[in-house]
C-alpha cells in the first residue's frame, strides 16, 4: 500500500472503525471517516489519530438516512481533492451500525426498519453512491458477525440483516470483477467495546461467558479486528475475493 492510498471507513469514531482507522492510519493509508452524531468525538479522533505520514478526516453520516447518499458522495468527492489532491478512494470499509436485543416473536416493526436500514439497505446504496470515487482495483469490505452462523440470545434481526450483507457481497465480489475491485465479508465474533451499549466489554458475566466458549480464552479487542482488516486490505491479500471471514479467536468452533 502506498501513502496515497486512501480508505473511507463508516464508524471510525469509536470501537471497531476507529481501530480500524488507526491501523490504516499506522500503515501510512489516509481515511476518511463518518460519525452519527458525536462531533466532539469525531474531532477528538481526527486529533488522536492524525500523523505525519498519514490523517483522518471526519465527516458527519446518518446510514439510515438513504436520500442523503448522492449529496454525501459529492462530500466525500470535495473532500479527496481538497484534503489530499486526489479523485478516487482505494477501499471502502463499511462498519456502522447498532443492535436491537429482541426475540424473533418480539420485534416490532419499527424495530425490523431499523435493523434493514442500518445493516443491509444503507450500506448497500452507499456502497452503490461511492462506486464511481473507487478505483479499479480497489478492496471493499463489509463488516458482519459471527452470530450469522451460530445463536445468540436476542440477535435474530441484527444477524439476519448481517446475514443478507454475508450474501450481497457475494454478488457484489462478482459483479465488480469487470473492475478488479475484490468483496469480502468480515464477521468478527463478541468484541469489547461500547457496541450494544458496551455489554460484552461491561458486564463481568456476559464477558466470562463468552471468553469460556472461546479456544483462547477470551473475547475480543478493537484491535483484533482492525488489525486483521488492516492485513486482509494488503496486497498480499489480493486474491481472496468472494469471502466471508471470521475473527472470532474460534469462538464459533
């Protein structure tokens, strides 16, 4: 990867993206980052992340809010040339989202609209809004979960959203061959961090529980997780395509 190369990263504030930006970042890889709704945050990120070699740049994105996509292109579109003199982005890391903690039977319908507009309709028409400011060449990867493939209590409709993102970017890997752009899916396993309101990191029985079902004993930090997007961005990684990935320390086996 180059100095010029340039990511664009949702939810680079907290948690998994701004882990994620941090190891771009550490790697000499520009990124440009959204945030919801916490400025205060996102400028305090800007600040703790930018290098000599390499910054973040923030700017401010509501997923669930489809209409505004083609304004927020011509943002990011203004911003790749003003802030770094140049016209395309190398990779799109789409990580945003929460989590609604419900039973199947439970869910209202407020509640499906929200999981399907933050999970699954709002990354894949911002996908489709940025397609024309990515490269030839360039990586795309969506970011899932485990609980796609096993059962965790009170994630059905965040993991069947997750789960239809597993499938899109198939079709996506394939459909954007034609430009030797590559799509994959990231499915980390529980994670500390304020995600859910910060349960898996918080709560001492949630947490135990999670670290006794996995091989090494316990569950994940931020940084597992940007550092092996970091690592599957590479370009040793260039022939993976079409993939879902887990990172979970086995926590799924």
């Amino acid at each position: 990867m180059s100095r010029q190369d340039i990511a664009f990263v949702t939810g680079a504030n907290r948690g998994i993206g701004y882990s994620i930006a941090k190891h771009l970042i550490a790697s000499g890889i520009h990124v440009i980052g959204t945030y919801h709704s916490n400025e205060d945050e996102a400028k305090a990120a800007e600040t703790a992340l930018g290098g000599e070699s390499a910054k973040l740049r923030m700017l401010r994105l509501d997923i669930a809010d489809h209409a505004s996509f083609a304004a927020f292109a011509g943002q990011v579109e203004a911003l790749l040339s003003r802030e770094f003199g140049q016209q395309t982005l190398r990779y799109v890391v789409q990580n945003a989202g929460n989590i609604i903690h419900t039973r199947f039977d439970a869910a209202t319908s407020e509640q499906l609209d929200n999981q399907y507009n933050i999970h699954f309709k709002g990354p894949y028409l911002l996908t489709v809004a940025l397609l024309p400011l990515i490269r030839n060449g360039g990586r795309i990867l969506n970011i899932t979960s485990a609980a796609t493939r096993f059962y965790l209590t009170d994630h059905g409709p965040y993991s069947a959203m997750k789960a239809a993102t597993e499938v899109i970017s198939l079709y996506m890997a394939k459909e954007l061959g034609e430009r030797g752009i590559t799509v994959n899916a990231v499915a980390p396993g529980a994670v500390a961090s304020d995600f859910g309101g910060g349960l898996v990191r918080d709560d001492a029985t949630v947490n135990k529980s999670l670290a006794d079902i996995t091989p090494l004993g316990r569950v994940g930090q931020p940084d597992d997780i940007g550092a092996a997007v970091r690592a599957l961005l590479s370009d040793d990684m260039r022939w993976v395509n079409g993939q879902r990935i887990e990172v979970t320390g086995g926590q799924s086996l």
